[in-house]
C-alpha cells in the first residue's frame, strides 16, 4: 500500500506523516518511509539516520537508480534515456523490501526492521538555476518500479502544496492524504487540488485529515467548505510543539486514543482504495506519452514512446 502526506507549507503533514510510521510501527507492518519534500523534517521527526550523501536526486545517485531499474530493459537504449514517466517493461529490475534489494542497501538507511530515503533539497550550485521537479525524477523511477507484498507499506512526506501534478507523483500512491488546517489558505489548497486532482482522474485517492482543529466551530468550517471524505481531525497539540522544541522524535504516545483512530482510518481507508498494479500502469503509460511530445524529452532522448512495453503486466513479475 501507498500513502502520501501531503498540503500547504505549515499544515502538518510532516508530523502525520511522522506519526503514521509510528503507528505502522506498532501494527508491525514493512515499510519504507520517503521525505520527499525539500525542507527534509522527515528523518529527525522520526529518529531516522540522515545521510546527505545518501539523497537520491544528486547525480550520482541518480544515475545508480535509472541505471538499475533499466535492467536489461531492450526498449530503453541506455540509462540516460529514463525519464521521470519510464515506465517497467520486460528486462527491468524492481525495488522490493528486503536488504538484498541494491537500492535499499546503497542508498536507503535502515530504521529499525523497515527503512527510510530522502529525495536531497537544493543544492548551492543550483541555486537560480535549477527546479525541485527535477530532483523528485530519481523517486518517480523508484515508485515506477516498486514491488510491494501485500502487507508492506509506503509512506511519503510529499513536497508541499500541488507541485505532484507537474510529475508523476499523483498517479503513483493509493492514497493521497491532505493535511488541511481550518483556514482560508487551506481551503484555498484543498480548492486547487481538488480541481487538479479530478482533471488527472485520481480524486477518488484524495481524502482530508483536518489538522490543528481546535473547536466545533473549526470542524463545521471543514465540513462547510471541503467535498472529499474528512477521515478525522486532529487538535494543535502542546506536546507536540513541545518534543520539537527539544528536538525529539513526533511518537504516537503523544495523543490520546480517540485521536490515534485517525491513523487506522488512514490504513483503512487506503487499504479499501488500493490501486491494482497495472492500473497504475496504464495511467503512468498515459503520462509517458503526453512527457515524450514534449520539445525538451526529445531533443535529449528522442522519442521515448518506444519504451512502453504493451506485453508488460505486474501480474507475471
């Protein structure tokens, strides 16, 4: 399963997104926990180890990723032709959770018995000069390619507000999570990816957690001006911003249990909206169609139609 965390800078969904590991923790559930957003919260709110030179967008790291799922992939020429929409073909290596899996062990920590990566955020010498997109190619390549058991669980700390729709992104998870405070701002948020979203045809993914919800009167604002499922709601909490302060790990011990129920309805709900793998597949080959008539795709990698593998299916993976 495929969660993503995502909404305006500021809404929470770091700490969720921290505390729903936390929650597949005690469940004993695998996973592999992402930041993907570019401020890079993820690792210190749930005690992970932070590598910086693990980050997957730098160049070397990059390349190591389109050069393994590529495989012996016959319709993709070299590695430098995977762009950010490749899709899995016949030949191509997968990511799966275990420790023999070489992009887990070159470029993954361990956490415990599950793992955590980061996407990397700006580098000094991009500044002026490069986009937060390009970064986020190396984790489309994964997502592309991950193999998941029935039981083992992507979580994702997403880049804020709807940059996922000038990607991919969108069309990779099972569940798209966003976080929405009881404010002009988030409504105004929650607007944008809602249009977005049933344009890209994956609003039925999309499901509300109101965050730092504070009285009636901020439930029955969401509940006026929000169209999607809320799948509960959650109170600004002292401990929280207190474990912060002190620089401590966001642990699901700091709500109470009505609160807490709001993480096994994020399970629930994207168990219930689970994805097949080849229906994911088809919409990823659909953006890959409309990435390889873009000017720029063709003048680096000519036309990149050729790597759609119409005989692929995850089923015979």
């Amino acid at each position: 399963m495929r969660t993503a965390f995502v909404g305006k800078g500021g809404s929470g969904k770091s700490t969720l997104a921290a505390l729903f590991t936390d929650y597949l923790k005690e469940q004993e559930k695998q996973f592999l926990a992402v930041d993907a957003d570019i401020n890079q919260h993820l690792a210190e709110l749930i005690e992970a180890e932070f590598k910086d030179e693990l980050a997957i967008s730098k160049a070397e790291n990059s390349k190591k990723i389109r050069e393994y799922v590529k495989g012996d992939n016959p319709l993709i020429e070299d590695q430098s032709n995977v762009v950010k929409s490749t899709p899995p073909g016949t030949g191509s290596n997968f990511i799966e959770l275990n420790e023999e899996n070489k992009i887990l062990s070159d470029l993954a920590t361990e956490y415990g018995d599950n793992w955590f990566m980061h996407i990397g955020t700006y580098e000094k010498e991009g500044i002026g000069a490069s986009c937060y997109h390009t970064s986020l190619t190396s984790f489309e390549n994964i997502l592309s390619h991950l193999k998941l058991e029935e039981d083992e669980r992507l979580v994702s700390d997403m880049v804020a507000g709807t940059d996922a729709f000038a990607n991919t992104l969108h069309a990779q998870f099972d569940l798209i999570v966003l976080v929405v405070e009881p404010t002009p701002e988030g409504i105004k948020v929650y607007e944008q990816y809602k249009e977005l979203s049933e344009e890209a045809g994956v609003f039925e993914n999309v499901a509300v957690v109101g965050n730092k919800v504070d009285c009636k009167h901020d439930r029955e604002y969401l509940k006026e001006n929000i169209d999607s499922e809320i799948l509960g709601y959650l109170p600004r909490k002292s401990e929280i911003k207190m474990a912060r302060q002190q620089h401590k790990p966001i642990r699901l011990e700091l709500l109470n249990s009505d609160e807490k129920q709001v993480f096994q309805k994020i399970t629930e709900t994207t168990e219930s909206r689970k994805v097949e793998p080849d229906e994911r597949l088809e919409k990823l080959k659909k953006i890959h169609r409309k990435v390889s008539e873009k000017k720029y795709i063709k003048d680096a990698c000519g036309d990149v139609k050729t790597q759609i593998d119409e005989e692929f299916s995850w089923s015979e993976v």
